[in-house]
C-alpha cells in the first residue's frame, strides 16, 4: 500500500472516528485505493446482508467526507452470452486437472464415453 493511500485512508477513518461512527480498516482502504487511482465507482456489496451498519459502503454519502467524488455502488451482472458465445467457451474449454484425475478412475470421459487406453496401463 502507497503512503498515499496509507494517508487517505486514515483520513476517512478519522472523519467517521469524529462524528461518532467506525469504518472497518480494509473499508477505508478500498475507498483511498479507488480515490488514489481516480475511480469513478467502486463496487461492492458492503450493506447488502441482512445485519447493516451506518458505515457500511453502499450507505456513505457520496462525496466521500465531504470532497472525493467515488461512487460506491453494486456491481451490475455481466449480459447473457450470445448462443455463439457459450458454443466457443464450450469447444475452447479444456478438462481440469480433477476432471481428466476423475476420467481415469471412472475409464469415461466427459461425454460417458469410455477413454482410450494407455498402452501399458491396462
């Protein structure tokens, strides 16, 4: 972490300290990091359970203490794939290291087909 961020930071926590409030140190951090970096939103889903705090991200008041401009939002789902999409990401994927050690025990592969044969395995 930079002292820049460092003391951004520290900054918004001391804010919060004075009136009254507490935000969590890896709270504050994430805030400073998107204010270092000159994010224009910062995603999260810090307020969304069912146990909230007035400190919780998604509840702080944008500008920030009062002068950075973030703001501190949900992040949105990504679209649906396109058919043509999801048909590549399928011939495009390779079988995981679990998957090809489960092939083996089983003798089938992903489709139920029985593997080939190792020469010298059998």
């Amino acid at each position: 972490m930079s002292r820049r961020v460092a003391s951004i930071a520290r900054e918004i926590r001391n804010h919060y300290r004075i009136n009254g409030d507490e935000i969590a140190v890896p709270d504050s951090i994430h805030i400073a990091t998107a204010i270092q970096f000159q994010a224009t939103a910062l995603h999260t889903y810090d307020g969304c359970g069912k146990r909230t705090r007035k400190t919780d991200l998604l509840n702080l008041a944008v500008p920030i203490i009062g002068k950075y401009d973030v703001t501190i939002c949900k992040p949105t789902p990504p679209p649906e794939s396109t058919p043509e999409v999801k048909e590549l990401i399928t011939r495009l994927r390779t079988p995981s290291l679990f998957e090809r050690m489960e092939e083996e025990k089983t003798g089938e592969n992903e489709e139920g087909n029985a593997s080939p044969t190792i020469e010298g395995k059998n």
